[in-house]
C-alpha cells in the first residue's frame, strides 16, 4: 500500500503493520491490532478528518482513528472490497471508487450515503476527480469517462488505445486501461493511459486536445507543478513536459 504523511505523521504499512510514525525523530506512535491478513492494494493510505482511511483489496475497506490507531469501521459492500483507487475527500465526504460504483462515505462513521452505479468496471489505481458539475473517472476497459454529478449521465468518454499490458482484475484484449489518477490543468485534465499515451482532454467537451506517445504504460499519477507535468512510464523513464501558453 502507497503511505502518506499529514500532520507531520507518516502513516505506512499493511495488516498489522500499518503504523503511525512521528515524522521528527521516528517515534512509533501507534501500530494496527485490529485486522491483519487479506490482499495488498495498489491504493495509498489517506486521511480524511480524523479517520485514517486504508484497506486490504479482496476484503474490505477501513477507517482508523488516526491518533490512536484504534479501527473505527469498516465496509465490505456494495463492490468495496474491489477497491484498488485511493478515495478522495471533498466537502467531509469521503468518494470511493467501488467495482461497478462510485460510494460517498462519511468518513467518521464509515456511513454509506450513497452509491452512485456507472456503467464500467473501475478497478483500477485511478482516483476520482470530483469537480463542482462532474464524476470524472477512469475505468479498467473503457478509458476516461466523466458524469453528470447530478443525474450520473455520462457526459463523455475518451476511449484510449489497447493495453500495452493488462494490470486490471480479469483484463483482457481490447481492454483500455487507466490506471493512472487524471489531474486538473485549470479547463483540461491530464492523465496517462496503459496504451502508452499521455492524454491533454477539455474537461467540460471530453475533446482531446493533444496526445502525446510516451511509448510504454503510464501507471502511476501524474504530477503537475505551476507549468510543467511530471510523469513515470513503465520502462523507467521520467519526463517533464513544458505547458505552452
């Protein structure tokens, strides 16, 4: 599982050794007592409020107390147990890419408020967007797809290439795979695809305004920094792209 930091602790590990660590002098704060065994997940530890959000792929998701380490929920329904994204937390609600769903949760209660059926499988590494008007989420066989935030219509879909590799559960040919998490460029987004490409799309249109052939998968995030993007491929190389104004 990815670790995170916040608030000055490192939060890493799986099972029964996900740990808190204070940053400063690498003091062992808290180590989980509460689950162990299951599947690792490709997703990363976040925190949402007070709750520690983690999980094993296969089994279930979690919510820790995160100053004390102490389970608080934990959701196995409605395809959580699939989930390989890490949620995102927007406005106290925590948003969850399920198997076929996208789930609000509150966060501190692990509550379901509601599920949110799509029409393709997203068990994939790629975190939602959520934005004031759309779902924007990346799929395992159908490429990018944003949704009407209100009525959960698609608003378009942006069909990527075939997989170089197949990396999502059950897979196959001609599987169009993001796995890696799509990033706002003020009007566009940004995201690189298991098809070797790395993709610039209107966020409101869905229209690909440029694509650029990397040559292997992209599968990790892409990282934006004021007017340049960071991205990793497959091969081991790292590029730095220049945006042009």
């Amino acid at each position: 599982s990815g670790s995170s930091v916040n608030e000055g602790i490192f939060y890493g590990g799986f099972g029964n050794y996900l740990s808190a660590i204070d940053t400063k002098d690498g003091t062992l704060l808290w180590k989980n007592q509460d689950w162990n065994g299951g599947e690792g997940t490709v997703s990363s530890h976040m925190v949402a409020g007070n709750t520690l959000i983690t999980g094993s792929n296969w089994r279930s998701l979690y919510g820790h107390d995160k100053h004390t380490g102490k389970m608080i929920w934990e959701q196995s329904g409605e395809g959580l147990r699939f989930r390989s994204s890490t949620p995102v937390y927007v406005s106290d609600t925590l948003f969850v890419c399920a198997q076929q769903a996208l789930v609000k949760i509150d966060p501190e209660s692990g509550h379901i408020f509601q599920v949110l059926p799509v029409p393709y499988d997203l068990q994939t590494a790629a975190s939602p967007i959520v934005t004031e008007k759309l779902f924007i989420l990346g799929t395992s066989r159908e490429g990018l797809s944003a949704f009407d935030r209100k009525d959960m219509k698609e608003i378009w879909n942006v069909k990527t290439g075939p997989s170089l590799i197949y990396t999502a559960p059950y897979s196959k040919p001609y599987s169009s795979t993001v796995e890696s998490s799509p990033a706002c460029m003020g009007n566009n987004i940004v995201f690189g695809a298991s098809d070797g490409y790395l993709y610039f799309v209107d966020c409101e249109s869905g229209q690909v305004i440029q694509k650029i052939e990397i040559g292997a998968p992209i599968l990790g995030d892409i990282l934006v920094l004021g007017d340049k993007i960071y991205t990793a491929d497959f091969s081991g190389n790292v590029s730095c792209f220049q945006i042009q104004h």
